[in-house]
C-alpha cells in the first residue's frame, strides 16, 4: 500500500476517534450541567431536526428525568475521561506517532468484548458499524507498526525474524 494511502487510513482512524471523543465531550458537558429543566434539550432536538415527531424527544426526556444527581454527575465525569483517551488517540495519530497507533491498538482491542456485550443487549446498526470499524482497526494498525519495525516485540534478530 502506497504511503499516501497510509497515511489517508491513519488520519480516518484518527478523525473517527476525534469525532468520537467530541461526541463523549457533548454528553459528559450535558450530563454534568443538565438541572430539572430539561426544556432546553427538546428545543435542541427539535431544532436539529433529529426527532420531526417527538417521539424519542419525549422517551428520551422522561429517561433523563428519572436519574438521579449523583448518577448524572457520575456520566459526565466518566464520558470526559473516556473521551480524553479519544482525544488523546486522535491527536496522536493525526500527529503520525508510532506510541498513539499502539495506544489505539491497545484501547480499541480491550473494549471490543463491551461493545460486542453493548450490542447483544441494546442492538442497533450504529453499534453494528462502530465494531466493524473498530475491528478493522487494529489489524490495521498491528500491520503498520510490524511494517515500520515498531511493533515493540519485532526486533532484528527477535523471534527468527529478519
């Protein structure tokens, strides 16, 4: 593959994790200043086009409603720190750093079993996409870092190899 080509892959990946890591940023920043005025969020969703019938609006409202402050503060903590990984793995890889194409090996392959779990439980075609990606990623990534001799076990002389 074609060095340009690589690097087009690289700064996809690195653009998925971003977009993940903004969207985590959203929820943990909404979670953590939501009160019991929830009128706002039904403004936003209806001006966003995202609900023309107000169906998931309201199901989604009534689920926010019901949780407590403690748990809302416990979301937008955790969906903050996950999303600094992200972030820190978007950025890595955008900046082409051999330590942030092993860091998303590491972190996309440890949590592949939650989202298989996530998507037994709750299936959608969304958690369907994001595994597929996810999956291709890290055989992706192990390639290049064994191809550019970074792979941290792929020494010269080091289990037979070269």
């Amino acid at each position: 593959m074609p060095r340009h080509q690589s690097d087009l892959i690289i700064r996809l990946i690195a653009l998925f994790k971003l977009v993940k890591a903004a969207m985590l940023i959203a929820l943990g920043v909404g979670a953590l200043t939501l009160r019991h005025d929830h009128s706002w969020l039904a403004t936003w969703i209806h001006a966003l086009a995202a609900d023309p019938h107000g169906k998931y609006a309201t199901e989604l409202l009534a689920k926010v409603s019901s949780l407590d402050a403690r748990t809302m503060m416990s979301i937008g903590v955790g969906s903050l720190i996950y999303s600094s990984v992200f972030l820190t793995e978007g950025i890595g890889l955008m900046l082409r750093k051999p330590w942030a194409e092993l860091l998303t090996v590491i972190v996309t392959t440890s949590f592949i079993p939650l989202e298989i779990y996530e998507l037994v439980e709750h299936p959608t075609w969304a958690k369907v996409a994001v595994i597929a990606v996810n999956v291709a990623v890290v055989p992706y990534l192990l390639w290049r870092l064994r191809r550019d001799g970074h792979w941290p076990f792929h020494r010269r002389g080091a289990l037979g190899t070269r």
